[in-house]
C-alpha cells in the first residue's frame, strides 16, 4: 500500500510522496548543494506554498564522486523574498522582455540548469514547465535541506 507522510517544517507544512512501500531517508550531511548538478534532469515534482519550496528528482549527478543520486529532493523555506521572473523573446536576436511572475502566476520548473549560492542568495535558473520560458527564481534568506530516498 503506498502511503503518503506529512511533516511541519517551520511554518510549512508539505507531504512526501513515498518512492516504494517501505521508504527511508538516507543519510545527506555530506550532500552540499553546491555540489549536485541537476542541468538536463527534469524535474519530476515541484510543489510552491506561501514559504515552502519543494522540488523531487528521479535522478542528479555528484560532482565529487562523479556518481548519479537517485530520489533527490530539494526543500526550501522561510524565505524572506522570492522573485520569479521569465525572460520572453520576440525573436532570435532580440533582447528578452523580463517578467515578474507573483501569486498563482508563478510556474514550476521543467529543468533547473543553474543553481548558484552567495551571500543569503539562492539563484534558480532554467526552464518553465508551462510555457517553456528561461525562468529564475531568486530566493533570498531561505533555508534549504536536502534528501535522499532510498528504496531498498
């Protein structure tokens, strides 16, 4: 029977969706962001609330040990400000509009190509799911985690 469990992080509240039957998070202290390369991997889910991002992958690459980690996930929250904006092009050699997306507006993600950290800011660059725009989401003063889910 697949179960679906429920956690309160901080002020958010979001369910993970189990991988088997039996579902156990590995261990990820080690696991840097930094480190993980998600460009060319879909996104398999990603789900936004008011302050709680969550973003699942079947599959990402560790760069330090140059090896694939399957069932990653992503969870950000307790953001200060996020800003999400598309970039539309007229044509090839236009420069983009940028759009500011707010509210129910905001679109997932298709792929993620860039991830960048500095200073108290999380840099999303890809691609939108809906509308298959270059899409960034700047996340200031958040707090992200990473799992791994292990079905064996």
């Amino acid at each position: 029977m697949r179960e679906v469990y429920t956690k309160e992080v901080a002020k958010c509240v979001y369910k993970e969706l189990s991988i088997t039957d039996k579902i156990k998070v590995v261990e990820t202290n080690k696991l840097n962001l930094i480190d993980i390369q998600t460009a060319d991997f879909e996104v398999r889910e990603m789900t936004i609330s008011q302050h709680c991002m969550s973003i699942l992958y079947d599959e990402v690459y560790h760069i330090p040990t140059e090896r694939y980690i399957k069932n990653f996930k992503i969870d950000i929250s307790n953001w200060k400000d996020l800003l999400v904006k598309i970039f539309i092009y007229q044509n090839t050699y236009s420069l983009p509009n940028e759009v500011l997306l707010e509210g129910s507006n905001i679109e997932p993600f298709d792929l993620i190509q860039e991830i960048n950290i500095s200073d108290n800011i999380l840099l999303l660059k890809g691609i939108s799911k809906k509308n298959k725009y270059w899409m960034e989401y700047k996340i200031i003063n958040s707090k992200f985690s990473i799992k791994v889910f292990d079905n064996g």
